[in-house]
C-alpha cells in the first residue's frame, strides 16, 4: 500500500506532531472560541494542520517508488531558510525596516529567475506594506531601525 517509505514516515512524524500538540493544549490550557481565543486556541489549530499535513504527505507517496534528491530546489530551501534566519537574528541588532528589507530581498533571490531589479522592487514594496500594517496599523512596539544602523 505504501511504497514510498520516506512519505509515509515523514507523515507520521507530522501527525504525531500535531496529534500531541492538539492532546497537550488540551489538557493544559484554555482553549476558548474563535471569538475569544484562550492560549490554547493557536496551537489546537496549528496541531490539527499538521495532523491533516501528515494524513495528506502519508496518502502522497502511495504512488511514488523513487526519491531523487538531486530534484529537490536547494537554492530555493537554503536561500527561504537563510532569509527566516535574517530577520529572526537582524530584528533587534537592525530594527523592523532593514530586516524585513534583507528577508525580502533574499527569498525574492531563492527564484533564479528574479533579477536584480525585480528582487529590490519587490523588497522595497512588501517593507513598506509590513511597516504600514506591523508597525503603524498594529502598533507592534518594533523599533523601525537598530541601534547598529545608528538611526
């Protein structure tokens, strides 16, 4: 039935997951409604996503026998992954505008295809919309530069 061993594994670590961080809000936190959402609610939602994820990743590999991983997009996992690290590691040290630029710029270069240009044009317009609605719609106490950039 299940001849992608890999799918199938990869699926049961993403149901166990998400069926223990569903059992433990449970148990140990309040959930309350979509209306008045208890510190229980998020990860009840997050652990019944990663419960239907892993059902879903199971089911995906019935068909598959291979597994190249040649195929896999790294310049796509490493660049997203690098450009998560930026902003995680830059917030504090460059402030909300300079890391939110940097993790623009370098997830919109995780696409070969995207020039120069279009990698600046896209990290300029999406800081500016964060900084709109993060900072000022939200009022996210984030300072908008660092005390590196000396701003």
């Amino acid at each position: 039935m299940f001849s992608d061993k890999k799918s199938l594994y990869s699926g049961i670590i993403f149901s166990a997951l998400g069926a223990f961080l569903c059992v433990d809000a449970w148990k140990n936190l309040e959930i309350g409604t979509a209306l008045r959402m208890g510190p229980g609610y998020f990860p009840i939602m997050i652990g019944g996503g990663l419960l239907l994820l892993g059902v879903a990743v199971m089911f995906s590999g019935q068909d598959r026998t291979t597994f190249d991983l040649r195929a896999l997009p790294w310049r796509a996992i490493v660049l997203v992954s690098a450009a998560i690290l930026v902003f995680a590691y830059g917030l504090r040290p460059l402030g909300f505008v300079p890391a939110t630029a940097l993790m623009v710029f370098i997830a919109a270069k995780a696409r070969p295809e995207t020039s120069l240009q279009a990698a600046l044009l896209i990290s300029f317009a999406l800081t500016v919309f964060c900084t709109l609605v993060f900072i000022y719609g939200l009022s996210l106490p984030l300072p908008l530069f660092g005390s590196v950039l000396g701003v």
